[in-house]
C-alpha cells in the first residue's frame, strides 16, 4: 500500500470502533499520525495502543465544543499541525413513529450527530485555514436522500451535514480547504449490529440490499473512501456528498430488463409499431 498520507495529521471522532477504527487504522497504514477521540475510553486506548506511537487517544463527548476543541489542540501539540478532521461520530439515536418523538431524545441526537459535526469544522477550521491547506470530511448517511433507511431525527442530522458541507466548503475553498461529506450505506459496524440485535462479527446478514456479488458492507470500505478523498487522489474534490453504499440508492434493485426473458437483446415495440 502507498503512503498517500505520509506526514498527515489526522482527528477522527467516534474513533474506538466501527468506521472511525477502521478508518484509523486505514490512515495509519498510509503514513498519518492519527488523534482518536471517543466518549468510550477503554475501547478508545485499546485501538491506539493497536496502532502505536503514531496515535494518541483523547477522551472526547462530542456535544462538549471544549473536548471537540481539547481534541484538536491535542493533535497541534502532539504532532504539529492538522490536515485531517474526520467528523464520524453519531448515534442512531431517537426512533420511533414521528408523533411519539420526546424532546430530549431529540436533543440528544441532533446534539451527537450534528451539533458535533459544525464544532468539529468549526475548531478544524481555526487550524487550517492559516495553514492554508485541510481536508475535513463528515460522515453522514444514506438516510440523507432516501426515505426509509433510517429514524427520522437521524436521518434530519444526517441530510443537514450534506448541506453544511457544501457551504462550509464554499467558504473554505479559496484557503485550499476540500470539505466533503461521506454517505454509508448498510454497513455492518457495532452500532447497526446493535440496532439488528446480533454481534457485527457474526457475517450472517443476508440483507440483499448490502450485496455486491457476495461481499457485504464493511467499515473498512467507507475508510478507503476516506482515504482517498483524505490524500492528494482527491485534491479537486470539495463540497461533495459520496454515497459508499453498494448500489443501495442508485442501483438497489436488479434491472428487470436484464434477466428472465429478457436475457436476450430483443426490442419492445411501442403501440404505433405493433404489427
């Protein structure tokens, strides 16, 4: 594997597990120094123990702007500068029929989600811009542009990240900032394994949805994804929303014109053709 991120710093939020593991190890493998910062302390250490002197953990409750801040200025102090902020944590958060939504549930999940995506551009941007380079990615979700694919105040957080990336990266692009959003599809992690009720090691989700051939959705595709719009592959990328989801909401289902009997190329006349 090329070093495409040699030198790179790098802040990942939700970075214990699922994508913001996979993701950290993906960046480290292709020579970043990378902050991890996670509310889960334990798993958080495990993973940079994992990957060595090259990463640092930093306990981190993403609805605090002082521990998104403490996050960056860590990753400042400890390895020099900033190149990457990867705005990746949230939770499924509050589910249920709309007119059974609570406040707080509300509040709660908007506050992990979104609230922690703006500060982490925010404190991202204070950095980069007198650098006058960055790459700030958020991940966001298929629920953004699909209806049904996720709980309705997830699926509102997720559609505003699209929306604050394209006008974060309108500000940002004259200081050589790239700004883009990344929209998983049915990726098997932890938290979606907890949301189908078995562990995410266990392989047995047959859901068609997340099939291309016979390879399912996995963290580590979203952390290429990030990888390459991280590293100089994707320097005339800003402002985008890339949908990593397998086909799901651009080719979800088999063409019906391309199987059965219409395996072999033949026409379909129209009415005023009908002999």
């Amino acid at each position: 594997m090329t070093a495409r991120l040699s030198g790179a710093v790098a802040v990942i939020t939700g970075g214990s597990s699922g994508i913001g593991a996979e993701t950290a190890r993906r960046f480290v493998r292709e020579g970043a120094k990378v902050v991890l910062a996670d509310i889960h302390a334990d798993a958080g250490a495990k993973v940079a123990a994992e990957l060595g002197d090259e990463t640092r953990f930093v306990r981190t409750d993403v609805t605090s702007e002082a521990d998104i801040e403490a996050a960056v200025h860590t990753a400042v102090t400890t390895f020099g500068r900033l190149d990457v902020m990867f705005n990746n944590a949230g939770i499924i958060g509050a589910v249920g029929p709309i007119g059974t939504l609570r406040l707080d549930d509300y509040e709660h999940t908007m506050a992990v989600t979104l609230r922690s995506v703006v500060f982490g551009m925010k404190h991202a941007a204070n950095v980069m811009v007198p650098q006058r380079s960055g790459v700030i990615l958020s991940t966001s979700s298929v629920a953004a542009v699909a209806g049904g694919l996720g709980a309705h105040t997830y699926s509102a957080a997720k559609a505003a990240i699209i929306g604050l990336t394209q006008s974060v990266a309108a500000e940002l692009w004259p200081y050589g900032i790239r700004v883009n959003a990344l929209l998983p599809g049915k990726i098997s992690t932890p938290m979606t394994a907890a949301l189908r009720g078995r562990a995410a090691e266990s392989g047995d989700d047959d859901t068609p949805e997340v099939l291309i051939g016979e390879r399912k959705g996995q963290a580590r595709d979203i952390a290429a994804a990030a990888a390459f719009l991280a590293s100089e592959d994707g320097r005339f990328i800003t402002g985008e929303s890339m949908r990593v989801d397998g086909g799901l909401t651009r080719a979800g289902t088999p063409s019906a014109f391309a199987t059965g009997s219409y395996q072999s190329a033949h026409m379909i006349a129209g009415p005023q053709e009908q002999r």
